[in-house]
C-alpha cells in the first residue's frame, strides 16, 4: 500500500465532496432554515421574549451571515473526517465488492453506507430544521440518532461478514438477516421526544433538501474516491529495486 497516496486521495475526496455538500445545503437547505427561523422570531415577539426592535435585527442578521458564511468549511471539514472513514472502509472492503474497476467498487459502497448510515436512521429520526423541537431535549436526539447510526452500521458490518460465509444464492440469507435485524432495531428504538410545532410543508420541504444535500455528499465521495483510486491505485507496493 502507497500509504502517501492513499492518505493524499482519501483527504481530497472527502474534502471535494464536502465542498460540494456545503454548496448544495447553501442553495438548498438555507433558505427554509430562513423560513424556520422567521417563524421562531415571530413566536419569540408574540410571546414577548424578544422585542421586534433595530437592534435585534442587526443582531439576528450578524449571527445568520456569520452562521452562513461557515457553511461550507463546515462541510469541507465535515466532509474529511467522513471521507477518510469512507477511504479505510474501502480500502478494507474493496476486494470484496462487486465491479470491474474501483469506481464502480467505490460507487458500491457509498450506497451501501448511504443506505445504512444514514437514509434507515433518517427515516427513524427525520432531520428538522434547527427551531423545532425543545432546546432541553437536544442531547437526547442526538444520543438516539447516533446511537441508531452506530447500529445500523455495526449491523450491516457484521451481516456483510456473515455473508462471506455463503456462497451464491446463500448469500442472500444475510441481507434478509440484516433487514430482519434492522426492523426490530427500528421497532425498539424510542420515538422522537418533540413535537412539531412547524408547518408541515415546510418541515417536509426541508427534510427533502436535507436529503439531497446528504446523497450529493455520498454520492461524490464515491465517484472522486473511485475515480482517484483508479489513477493512482495506491494498493499496489511500490517496487523495491536492490
């Protein structure tokens, strides 16, 4: 293994496809935390815990450009930590995915993650903008959603291992496994604590966009990643001349 090369490829992926997560949640995903926060403010003067004054605006619109200008270092930041989980687990896992060349080997396994790190967990805990739900149960939510990502992962590792214990149609007794394994988890796990108090078009609205700006993240950590191990195939040893 071209250690260099790999860490090199690993980082650049996750950083590009970070980037381009934090431009699309910019475009997508902004404009109803906008909408959310607006209808917050309101609630906030209705109940007079804030007053509708100058100064609250020139305060309120400080914090949202600076919460926007961050965006997308946060997501290229983001996006490399995530990335170099992807890149071990690929670099682990690789001869073991279905393809014909590390692009499609890498495609492969942004799905598979996609789907158990994040799309199964999002339909447990659906993403809600930032002003729903009770500031005193945050840790809480954050707690069941990492908790139901932890084992949706660790289950479809351990399946995936099981699954190389079979041979051909077998195979499939792990991916019914897993399912089987998944519903019960999703059966168990507690619901979410909040109501919401939002509207549910712009709470389903958002949730969409969440969605888009997510997959646009797996899906170019995939094909960057696939695309650079294709080129400078750190796999291989460097040959060593005496």
């Amino acid at each position: 293994m071209k250690t260099s090369y790999f860490i090199i490829i690993v980082l650049l992926s996750g950083a590009f496809a970070g980037l381009i997560h934090g431009t699309v949640n910019f475009a997508l995903v902004e404009p109803y935390l906008d909408q959310a926060i607006g209808i917050e403010n309101q609630n906030l003067f209705e109940s007079g815990e804030e007053l509708d004054t100058p100064e609250f605006w020139v305060e309120y619109e400080g914090y949202r450009v600076w919460q926007k200008s961050g965006q997308i270092l946060a997501g290229v930041v983001l996006g490399t930590s995530v990335g170099a989980l992807f890149g071990i687990v690929f670099a682990l896992s690789k001869n073991s995915l279905p393809g014909n060349n590390y692009l499609k080997k890498s495609l492969t396994l942004a799905g598979i993650m996609w789907f158990t790190m994040y799309l199964i967990p999002f339909l447990k805990y659906p993403a809600n903008p930032p002003t729903v739900g009770d500031a005193e149960t945050i840790v809480l939510r954050a707690i069941l959603y990492l908790s139901f990502i932890a084992i949706s992962g660790i289950g479809a590792l351990v399946f995936f291992k099981l699954s190389k214990k079979f041979q051909d149609n077998k195979k499939l007794v792990s991916l019914i496994g897993y399912g089987v394994f998944i519903f019960a988890v999703f059966y168990i796990m507690p619901e979410n604590p909040d109501e919401i108090s939002a509207p549910m078009d712009l709470v389903n609205e958002f949730r969409l966009m969440s969605v888009l700006g997510v997959s646009s993240f797996w899906l170019s950590v995939g094909i960057i990643l696939g695309v650079l191990w294709n080129k400078v195939e750190p796999h291989k040893e460097t040959t060593q001349y005496s």
